[in-house]
C-alpha cells in the first residue's frame, strides 16, 4: 500500500509541479543558455583569433562583424555575456574565453573620458569580481569608479556623459543612459564604505529626477547643463525620435537605473520613481502584442514598418523582475508576468536566431540609432547580455520559491 501511494506520488508530483508554469519557464533558460554556449564559443574563439584586442558589437548591412576597441562604450557587454553563461552552466571553456576577454578591458580602468566607462567596467570586471573574486580585480574596479567619479560637476550636481561637443552648444550634456553606471559607484561605496561614491550616486540620481523626467514620467534623452550655472539649458533628444517623444531604450535606462539605486539604498524616493516608470511603460498603448517596444515609443506611423529594439524589451524585463522583488504581492505579479511575456517573445523563433547565424549573436532585432542611420534592425550585444541577466533572475527567483 505504502510503496503504491510512493510511486503514484513520483508520478504525479512532476506533473503537479508543471500545472504552475515553472517547469517551462526553467526549459525556455536551459534552452537560451545552451543555445547562448554554443553560439559564443566559437564567437569568442574566432574574434580572439582574427582581431584580438576587440569585441563583438553587431553586424554591418553586409553582414561583417562590428568588432569595437576595449574603449568602445560596449566592449563591457560580450565579457559581461560570457560570465552569465558561466554562471549558468560552470563551463571552463567559457570562464577561460571571459577571463581573456576581461583582461584585455584592463586599461580602460583610467578612462576619464566618458561616463561609460561604468558600463564598460561594471558589466565585466564587475560579473567576474562577483564570480571569482580577487584582489587585482577588486582594484581594478575602484580604479575605474575613481575615473567615474571624477566626471562629476558639483554645481551641476550631475557627472558628465559626452566629452566633447556632440551637438553645437552642448557643453555639458547628461543622457538618461548614465543612471546605468552609477551601479558601478554604488558597488564601490558598499566594498569600500567611502561615502564619496554614494554621495555622487545619489546627487546624480536626485538631478536626473529633477530634469530628466516629464510629468507622466517618461523621460528626455539629454539634458544639456550649464557648466557655470548649473542650469539645464535643453531638455530634449539625440537618438530619439523627436524631442518630445520617449526613445524606447531611454525609458529602459531609467526604470533599471533607478530600481538598482533601490537595491542599494532603499531610499522609497527611488521605488517610486522606478513604479511611474513601469507603469508609463507597461500601459504605454502603442505596444507591439510580444511587448518588444518600437524603437521609440511615438514612431509608428499607420501602414509603415517601424523597427523594433529588443534591447529595449531585454532591458525591462531584466528591470522589471528585479522591482518585482520590492513590490507588493499584485503589483510584482504584473511586473514578473509583463517581464516573462518579454522573455517568451525573446526566446521565440521570431527573436532568438538560429544557431550559426546572426554572426552568432543571441538576438535580432535591436536598433543603435534610427536617426543616425545605425544598427536598425540587427543584433546588438548588449541585448544579448540584458535577455541572459534577465534569465538568470527569473531562474534565481524561481529557485528561491522552490
Ligand atoms: N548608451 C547608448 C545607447 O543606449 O545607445
């Protein structure tokens, strides 16, 4: 009698578990990440081996590899991309080709020059500190917030992105994109208790509140600060669509900055900001049924083809599941459930390429700058580095709740 009701139990306990989805939802992450291992190890090996020194970034209209410097602003993501898959599946050859790859982004440790240097350091050098730790690495990491940091204006109270004058008249120009490398400040304030990296995290955050968002919480690309004064002198685009409108990766850039300045402060300033902008984002009403956005959110035009970004849609996913941890039970459903509709519709046919094509990237589908004519419609690496963080998240939250 016993032993019958063990074995029905063995029967039926796997099935019961599937009625709730979470079998499947661990089947669509193996999927990705074994897909993501055999995609990337010849990735990795052939860029190693025909131009050493650079990263995979996307494809040009012929289909040639973009390969960028270690100075690019994504030479971060492919590393970046090697770790997590590390992380998922503990493969040497893959922790091999991430340690060569992160290696060579030593020197940008000591570039001042662009705000991006979080991105480009954090994104690597931060997953392999977070994975195998050491002390170069470690140092290493506060080198590159010490040349962060070091871009911060007090009377403008927020840190430089652009060097140079990328418009006429723009002097001091700060993009929504920048709340991203304030992770890289806020780890170094938790590693090293130096207040100093927070202090200049939250001043550029609490500025980026002030000037960078509209009252229904969508936000500008640039601000353009005055230097002397402090003033914001323009408020409007320079990869959107039109001043007004809400370029879709801008709105991404957002709502992650400020739920990972949650994660570290948990200031409710930041929690608040972080729902509005979830919720622009996912009641916005011109968004595709899959919840990849437009490039920019006012572009589509009746019986025209507007390109998609699933950089974009990558981006809120890995963002929403994270607020979904801070949330009251109904509202983290939504943002979990908004979160793995993305990651469906990424891991589908229509996103996910086949394997040996696409260069090998994951991901079609992902658009740079519509108005400057770059990367419309093509893979992008760091859409492929946000879908498999944002995979690993989903897999840590279902593994929490086993
Ligand atoms: N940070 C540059 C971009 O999002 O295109």
């Amino acid at each position: 009698m016993k032993k019958s009701v063990l074995i029905i139990s063995c029967i039926a306990l796997p099935l019961l578990v599937c009625s709730c989805g979470k079998c499947g939802l661990y089947r669509m992450i193996d999927k990705a990440f074994e897909n993501a291992q055999a995609q990337y190890i010849p990735l990795a090996d052939s860029i190693l081996t025909a131009c050493p020194g650079r990263f995979p970034h996307s494809l040009k209209e012929d289909g040639s590899m973009t390969a960028v410097k270690s100075n690019g602003w994504t030479s971060g993501f492919f590393p970046g991309s090697l770790w997590y898959i590390y992380e998922w599946g503990q493969n040497p050859e893959i922790r091999d080709f991430a340690d060569k790859f992160t290696a060579q982004m030593e020197k940008e440790q000591y570039n001042t020059h662009t705000h991006d240097v979080g991105f480009m350091m954090y994104c690597s050098y931060g997953n392999s500190y977070r994975l195998c730790p050491d002390t170069l690495k470690r140092r290493i990491l506060i080198n590159s917030a010490n040349s962060l940091k070091s871009r911060m204006n007090p009377v403008v109270g927020c840190i430089r992105s652009w060097d140079g004058e990328v418009k006429p008249g723009w002097h001091y120009p700060v993009i929504i994109d920048n709340m991203m490398n304030l992770e890289l400040l806020m780890w170094a304030f938790t590693e090293t208790g130096d207040s100093t990296y927070l202090k200049t995290a939250v001043c550029h955050a609490d500025h980026t509140i002030l000037n960078h968002f509209r009252e229904d919480y969508s936000s500008y690309h640039v601000v353009n600060y005055d230097p002397v004064t402090g003033d914001a002198m323009f408020k409007g685009t320079h990869q959107g669509l039109s001043d007004d409108s809400a370029w879709a990766r801008g709105q991404a850039w957002g709502l992650y900055g400020y739920t990972m300045m949650y994660r570290f402060t948990s200031d409710d300033r930041y929690l608040h900001q972080a729902g509005k902008i979830a919720e622009y984002i996912t009641s916005f009403p011109v968004m595709p049924a899959d919840k990849i956005p437009y490039w920019d959110f006012m572009a589509p035009k009746d019986g025209e083809w507007t390109p998609r970004d699933a950089s974009a849609g990558a981006l809120y996913a890995s963002a929403l599941l994270e607020l979904s941890t801070y949330v009251e039970a109904d509202l983290s459903e939504g943002y979990r459930e908004y979160a793995i509709d993305i990651l469906k519709s990424l891991s589908s046919k229509e996103y996910t390429a086949a394997r040996g094509t696409n260069g090998r990237f994951l991901l079609r589908h992902s658009t740079t700058s519509f108005p400057a004519g770059r990367e419309i419609d093509k893979p992008l690496n760091y859409a492929d580095y946000y879908y498999l963080e944002a995979l690993l998240r989903l897999k840590n939250i279902l593994d929490s709740e086993r």
